[in-house]
C-alpha cells in the first residue's frame, strides 16, 4: 500500500490551484450569476469530516480565463485518512467561475495501490449540483449525506467487480468498447492489447476491478502509439491533462465495467 495520504492547507491549496481564491466571477458572466468562491464551499466541506487532499485546475489558452477555469478539489473523510483501505470513497468538487462547469459534487474511489482516483459513473451516485441561488449549506451538507450513504454500496460494488475473473477474449471486449473514450475513429493503435498491461506487478491478475484500473491508467497516463487511418501520420499519445476528459473516460470505463459485470454475475450487480 502506498504511503499516508495528508491533507491539504490553504497555503497549499493556493500554491497548487490559485483559482479555489478567486475572489469574483470572470468579467463575461451575467449579473444574473450568484458567484460562490470555490475556497467557501472547501471550508463548509471540511465541517463535514471531509479534507482536501489533492487539487487541479486547467490550463488555458486564453490568458483572460486564466484563474476563472475550471478545477477539482478531492476529498476524503477524516477515518479514511486515519485509517486508509486499499480502497477509499471521495468526495470531489468542479467549479468554474466563468461558467464553463457548473458547481458540482461528485462520488469518486482512490485506490492505494496505485495512487490514482476513479470517478464513478452517475449509475451509482448522480452528480450533486451546487446552486448558485439559495442556501448553499444545505446544499453542502445534502451532498455529503447522499456520498456518506452510498459509501457502502460503493465499496460493495468494488468487491463484486474484484470477484469477476475476466479471460483474455473479455479483457481485449473490454479495451475495444473503451477505446473510442480515448481515441478518434480516425485514429488507429499499433496494438490496442498494450492498454492492458499493467504498471505494476500488483496488478498482474484478471479480475474486472484491477482490468478497469490497468486501463484507466494507461489510457489516462501512458504513452500508446498508433497511426492516423486517413494520412498515415504516426502518433503517441499523451497524459490526458483535461479535468473534463479524466472525468469522462473515469466514468465511460466504469459504465462499460458495470455492463461486463451484469452479463458475467446479473445476480450480484443487481443486489
């Protein structure tokens, strides 16, 4: 297992992402816009039990959005930090303040052994939005609730995925449905199988669970190489560095796990 994990403080918080302190929403937002700083709904968050333990705000290419774009801020509770599991229940929070992204609250799982957090798919926690009208404390303190409720069902559903064994025909069914959260049609890999090897010695076995990680990593993090289909220029792949495209392929990859697990088990996805 790696490492303890440790909370975030503020002064770390503003040296990784300055954005959770803008003070005032970007200057094109409606006066009709109630702007929430990100940094208020952080501290409300903390009066829940739940500590920020890692931060990212999006690169910009237009120098006027710089501090105004979208981030993320994860979360975990106070036992977990206290006690960590291999696998750990988050809760995470996107914001803009130039309303490219709404003020969410989403269900997200960390997994220790390779230091990587899992979005989960809107099937098992539907994605909490904060008002930017209206009592944003209750709207905090409902959104923590329903996470600290779905907690077990979550970690459930985690051990199921870890006791369905998949063989290599399923693994490579798996890749194929999950390439084109990744990849264009137009695009083409040298060998699609490399997405499932894993990083890790850890990680060598055959179980949906650990298949959805050594995937997730890879299409996230790995450098895959393949050819444009219609020029037949050559191509590798970068880190995915967009918050929106982390989380898209996060969730794409546990709706396709959660499809391979109703056909393999229907009776244990479905209790």
């Amino acid at each position: 297992m790696s490492q303890n994990i440790k909370p975030l403080n503020n002064k770390e918080l503003q040296e990784q992402a300055p954005t959770l302190f803008t003070e005032q929403p970007h200057h094109e937002v409606s006066d009709k816009y109630h702007f929430i700083p990100t940094i208020e709904v952080i501290e409300q968050i903390k009066t829940h039990g739940f500590y920020p333990v890692s931060v990212s705000q999006a690169n910009v290419r237009d120098e006027d959005k710089q501090g105004y774009q979208q981030h993320c801020v994860r979360f975990q509770h106070f036992e977990d930090l206290l006690t960590p599991d291999g696998n750990v229940v988050e809760l995470l929070l996107f914001n803009s303040h130039d309303r490219t992204k709404a003020f969410t609250i989403s269900a997200g799982i960390y997994r220790y052994v390779c230091s990587n957090g899992l979005v989960i798919a809107d099937s098992v926690f539907e994605s909490y939005k904060i008002k930017h009208l209206g009592d944003r404390d209750n709207d905090v303190e409902n959104a923590v609730a329903r996470i600290v409720a779905i907690k077990p069902k979550l970690l459930k559903k985690v051990n199921v995925f870890e006791n369905i064994i998949l063989n290599q025909s399923e693994k490579e069914a798996f890749v194929k449905n999950a390439l084109p959260l990744r990849f264009d049609n137009y695009l083409e890999l040298n060998d699609a199988n490399d997405l499932l090897i894993p990083l890790r010695d850890e990680d060598r076995k055959d179980d949906l669970y650990t298949t959805l990680n050594v995937l997730q990593e890879n299409l996230l993090f790995s450098n895959i190489k393949g050819y444009n289909k219609d020029t037949g220029r050559k191509f590798t792949s970068k880190k995915i560095t967009s918050i929106s495209k982390d989380t898209e392929i996060n969730k794409g990859l546990w709706s396709i796990a959660e499809k391979i697990a109703f056909i393999k088990e229907p009776d244990l996805i479905a209790a």
